[in-house]
C-alpha cells in the first residue's frame, strides 16, 4: 500500500485552473478565518505545493506521476492543520480542511507517515474581497450557487423531543441535560416533574451559549426561566458585541414575556423560544455543518441522538391515567391540531397528565416552528411508525465550506 500505487481519476473537463484564481478561490471559500487560526497558510501551502501536478501534458500521465508528491503535499498539510488546531477550535474552514485531507488521503491511498512537502516560496499576499464572513447563508450562496442544507430540532410540552433526524421522544430527563453542544453552540434545558410522583417533567429553564467566534461575536449568554423570557442577552446587550459582525447575532421578541427569536446569522441559525402553560420549549433551525461540529466528548446532545433509551417513557407510562380523561384531552387538542400527528400524540399526554389545557398551545406552536423551520415539508407530521438511524458524525450530509471541497471535486 505505498503512496501512489493507485492511478488518480482523470480531472474534469473544465481545464488547469491558474495559480491565482485557485489560490484566490482557496481564499474566498475560507475568508472568514481569524488572524490566531493560520488555517489559510496551510490552504495556500497547499495549493501552492500541488500546483505543478496540475501543470500541462497530457493530464493522466502527469497526475500518475504526481501522485507520490499529492500524498507528500497532503501530510505536510495534515501537520500544518495539526500545529494550528488549538487556535483553530470553532473555525469551520479548519473543520472542513481536517475532514477533506482524511478524505483525500483515502482516495489516493496515501500512507499517514512519510516525506512531506518541502515548504513553498513565499509569494505577496493576495487582496482579499471575500463574502461577508458573518454572513453565513450568504456566504454560502455566493460560493456554491444554491442554498448550505439546515436541520431542525425542537423540544416542548413534557417534555417531547424531536431530533435532528427526525426522531421524536416523550422524555423524563428531569434535571439539566444538553440539547446542543458543539463548537460554535451551547444550549442546556432544566426540568423538573410536572408533579409531585409524576415521571413526566416540563422544561423549567433554558441556557443558550454562543461561542466566541473570530471577528464575528464575543461569547454571548442567553438565559430564560418560566416567567423570565428576556428579550436581551445576560449582559443586557441585544447583539453580538462590538466586533465588526456584531450585527450577525441578535435577540428580538414580538410579544414579551412569551416569544423570543434569536437570530445568529454568521453561522446560519434561528432559534425560538417560548412559554406556555407553565414551561418553556425549544426550535431551532441550524446550517448541517455547524450541527456537526462536535467532538466525540460533546456526543450526549438530545438534539442528535435524541432522549437515551433509559430516559424515554414508555408506552404504559404515555398510558397513564392522568388528571382529566383522554377523550376530553382528544377532544380539545383536535381543536387545533386536525391530523393525529406526533404533535397530536404529544399534545393529548400533555393535557391529559396536567389537567391544564393551555398545554394545547405549546404542541400548536412547535408545529408551526417545524413549518417554518423544517427545509423537506414532507417530513413535518411524524407518526408512531417512522424511524430512523441515529445520528452521528459520520451520518451528517452537507458540503463542506473550505476549499477543500473545491480541491476534493477537482482531484475526482
């Protein structure tokens, strides 16, 4: 298995592209690394090592050629990311670079250790005119001409639980437990019983943190209790701070002290919280790679993978005899919920095991949030027979942001 034992696909039929528009590409797709992460000298190290295996000639015979030097350039690569890593926390260019130099290794049946690269001559820096960096579906648009993919998770009533991937649990988990925890997000939901003895638990308060992220924001702290849903950060501000994308993260609310939205539009996010009856629930609407930045130590997220088997109710405790009689709490969630859904399902538990029927209201709302926020319709109303895998990081979809993926497609 030694390095270039296996002869690279021909390129695509677009032609050589040139020094300057690759490295200039490089350098838009990944402008919005700050100065501490050194993730764009690695890139442009890169492209400038590999530039001569995409020289003229006849491109099969100098690209079989230069497969053992691909392989030097990818783990003189690999160690410049790994020297950076630190600084790197959070970037999602970095992120990308570490998960398409494994890949393209793969591919060209590259072995980890070996020569590496001799480092390239040090050229002037390129005028940079990227994307706004704080504008991530913008961004976006600008570089790969459609919209990035966005997942939705939500969590009310009970409280119930709908994951990214679509599965939907009715939980006990009282005490705090993460929904999100990745590099760029943090949000931790509190419960407690909905009464004394009972296994059900209503979601009492909620923690959101955003991480400090490059010229973006400064990390930013929102916190919600039932009755104390501010329209304002910790701090008292109500965006992002004064780093040039402060603007990009912002709190607003239409009805005070029920509805508040938060807007974090550098790393393509919504997110929704609300009271009723009593209890707070959760949307959320986030761009897939942001979601799948995490490491294997942020794994427990109710958002991924959903409630663990041991905090799930089951059927006989869904079953229960509650306060008031199930044709009465079927009777009034059919008001406002005609298609006998996950979200009818939820609903019924909920007013059933309280007593109380503004509960119909929560399960409403969070339907409504999966309209606005799900991007396949075709997936909103979710029935006791669908299922799915868990999700995990190798499972998520979703291009990746650095040039990399121009580099991956190009090396096809």
């Amino acid at each position: 298995m030694g390095d270039g034992s296996r002869s690279p696909s021909p390129r695509p039929p677009h032609g050589s592209p040139s020094t300057l528009s690759t490295l200039t590409l490089l350098l838009l797709l990944c402008g919005h690394a700050h100065s501490q992460c050194k993730i764009l000298r690695c890139n442009a190290e890169y492209v400038s090592s590999t530039l001569s295996l995409r020289g003229g000639g006849a491109p099969g015979a100098v690209r079989r050629a230069g497969a053992g030097g691909l392989c030097r350039a990818l783990r003189s690569y690999a160690l410049c990311t790994r020297r950076t890593a630190r600084t790197c926390r959070g970037d999602l260019a970095f992120h990308s670079a570490v998960h398409g130099i494994e890949d393209l290794m793969i591919q060209h049946n590259c072995s980890r250790q070996g020569p590496t690269a001799p480092p390239p001559p040090r050229g002037p820096a390129l005028p940079g005119a990227g994307p706004d960096p704080c504008d991530y579906e913008g961004r976006f648009w600008r570089l790969h001409g459609r919209s990035p993919g966005f997942l939705h998770c939500a969590s009310f009533g009970d409280p119930h639980v709908r994951s990214f991937h679509h599965h939907f649990h009715t939980c006990r988990v009282q005490g705090a437990w993460p929904l999100l925890d990745n590099d760029f997000l943090f949000v931790q939901a509190t419960s407690s019983p909905v009464a004394s003895g009972a296994n059900a638990t209503t979601t009492r308060k909620l923690t959101v943190i955003f991480k400090n992220m490059q010229e973006c924001i400064d990390q930013k702290v929102y916190q919600a209790e039932v009755d104390n849903l501010p329209a304002a950060f910790e701090d008292g501000s109500v965006n992002g701070g004064d780093r040039p994308g402060g603007s990009s993260l912002s709190v607003k609310t239409a009805n005070p002290g029920s509805h508040v939205e938060i807007r974090a539009a550098y790393i393509g996010t919504t997110i929704v919280i609300r009271q009723a009856a009593g209890q707070l629930s959760f949307s959320i609407k986030v761009a897939e790679d942001v979601a799948r930045a995490f490491s294997a130590e942020q794994d427990l997220q109710l958002c991924v993978e959903g409630c663990p088997p041991s905090q799930q109710l089951s059927r006989s405790e869904r079953s229960r005899r509650g306060a008031i009689t199930l044709d009465t709490a079927r009777q009034l969630c059919k008001e406002g919920l005609p298609v006998e859904d996950a979200y009818f399902q939820s609903c019924v538990f909920d007013v059933s095991i309280s007593g109380d029927p503004n509960f119909t209201a929560a399960a409403q709302a969070a339907l409504e949030d999966a309209r606005a926020f799900l991007p396949d319709l075709e997936k909103l109303h979710l029935f006791p027979s669908d299922a799915g895998a868990p999700l995990s990081l190798t499972t998520f979809p979703g291009p990746l942001l650095s040039g990399l993926f121009i580099l991956w497609l190009y090396f096809q």
